[in-house]
C-alpha cells in the first residue's frame, strides 16, 4: 500500500473512530484528532462546523440508532486531498443494516479532515 493510499485509509479510520465512539468524553476526543479545529461536516439532515457541533451530530445518530455501529463498505478511494467512501449502519444485535451512505472528505496536510460532503443512500421508511 502506498503512503497515499494509507494517508486516505487512516483518514477514514480516525473517522469512524469518532463516528463509533460511545463515551462522549473518547468522542470528543476522537472527533479532534479526525478533523481540523474549523472542519465541517454535511449531510441531507446536518450542516455544521467546528469540533463540538460535530460531535453533537455524531451524539444524536447514536440516540436515533442506539445498539449500531458505522462500518466502511468497499474500499476508500482518493486523489490529491480528497477521499470517497461508502459505509453501513449495522446493527450489533442482528447485523441488519437500515442505513447507508457514501462520503467525499477533504483533508489538510496532515491527514485531518476539513470537510465531509455526505450523502444518504439507503434510509429506512419514517426515518
């Protein structure tokens, strides 16, 4: 694997870190090690920016869907500082997964992210 490649894999890494941690004080923690102070994120039901705001909007998809974990589905793909990727919400209980998507990130030159463009492929009825 190149260091390209690894830089956009450890990326996405430190993404779902932030995204499956259950204890606020490690998603805290993990959300300031995946993106830049000012980094954003947005998605069909979200736009938001800085550290505490994101972690808000990983808070409330673990109310809405508690007992699940994100996990990338397929490889990550990227070019320059820019990364794309597609992920499952799976449930641990019964590994069914009602909610998918896809995400383009940008990153700054150390590998945080700056940005997440996300978009919802598959949402279940009512959600």
């Amino acid at each position: 694997m190149s260091a390209t490649t690894r830089r956009y894999e450890d990326a996405v890494a430190r993404y779902f870190e932030a995204w499956n941690a259950e204890d606020p004080a490690a998603r805290e923690k993990a959300v300031a090690a995946a993106w830049t102070e000012d980094g954003g994120y947005t998605d069909p039901l979200a736009d938001v920016s800085g550290h505490e705001q994101i972690a808000a909007v990983i808070t409330a998809a673990h109310e809405q869907f508690p007992g699940f974990v994100f996990r990338l589905s397929g490889a990550v793909d990227g070019h320059h500082d820019i990364a794309r990727f597609s992920w499952e919400l799976v449930s641990a209980a019964d590994g069914s997964a009602p909610v998918a998507g896809s995400d383009v990130i940008t990153l700054d030159e150390q590998g945080r992210i700056r940005a997440v463009l996300g978009f919802l492929d598959r949402v279940p009825a009512g959600a």
